[in-house]
C-alpha cells in the first residue's frame, strides 16, 4: 500500500487506510490530523482539534468540543461554535440560533383578534 509516496507492506484482508505515510487500521485505529490513534470500544468516534472524541457524548462545532446535554438526540446539529435541536430552532447565515416557535399571541394580535 502506497501512502505519501512511502511503500508500505501490508495484509489485503486487513480494513486498512492511510494517515499521512502510515497505514492504520481502520477498526481498531482512527486517524485526525495525520496521527494515528487508539479507538475505543464504542468505534462511534469522529475528529475534533486533532483528537478523537465520542459522539455520544461530544460534537465538534467550528473546531469547539463541546459537551452535549445529557439525553441529547441525533437532531443536534452545529451553528457555528454552538449547537442547537432541529426540531426546536433553526441557525441563520449569521450563525445566530433562532427558535421556531411562533409567538401565537403577536400574530393573532396583528390580525386583531385576542388569544
């Protein structure tokens, strides 16, 4: 296997990848920022500022590990630095979370009728 211009000898039944000239493999290994580290039992893990981190637990948004609530769920999604539930909010071209919710009282109040 030819990683960077660096032969490489390896086993092809191996799950094998390339991180910068080495080869590592991939079930058991994950590669951020052209190191090679130790995964862990979960394998659920992604990169964040060059280390790995759980997904379960973390999410990187703009380069920021950050800690997620517990109970959280896969609609959580990354706003710049921050990150914000779908379901609930929505993140504007300026990276500013915005809650979907309607204000129910300010529209019926503009059409005259109370609520």
């Amino acid at each position: 296997m030819c990683c960077a211009g660096k032969l490489n000898e390896v086993n092809p039944l191996e799950s094998l990848s390339c991180c910068l000239q080495n080869v590592y493999h991939t079930k058991k290994e994950i590669c951020c920022d052209n190191k090679v580290h130790q995964r862990s039992e979960r394998k659920d893990e992604r990169c964040c500022k060059g280390v790995p981190f759980d997904r379960r637990f973390f999410i990187c948004c703009g380069e920021e590990l950050l800690k997620l609530p517990k109970n959280s769920s896969r609609h959580i999604l990354c706003c710049g630095k921050k990150y914000f539930d779908r379901r609930v909010s929505k993140c504007d071209a300026k990276n500013m979370v915005m809650s979907l919710k309607c204000d129910v009282e300010r529209i019926f109040s503009n059409k005259g009728i109370t609520v």
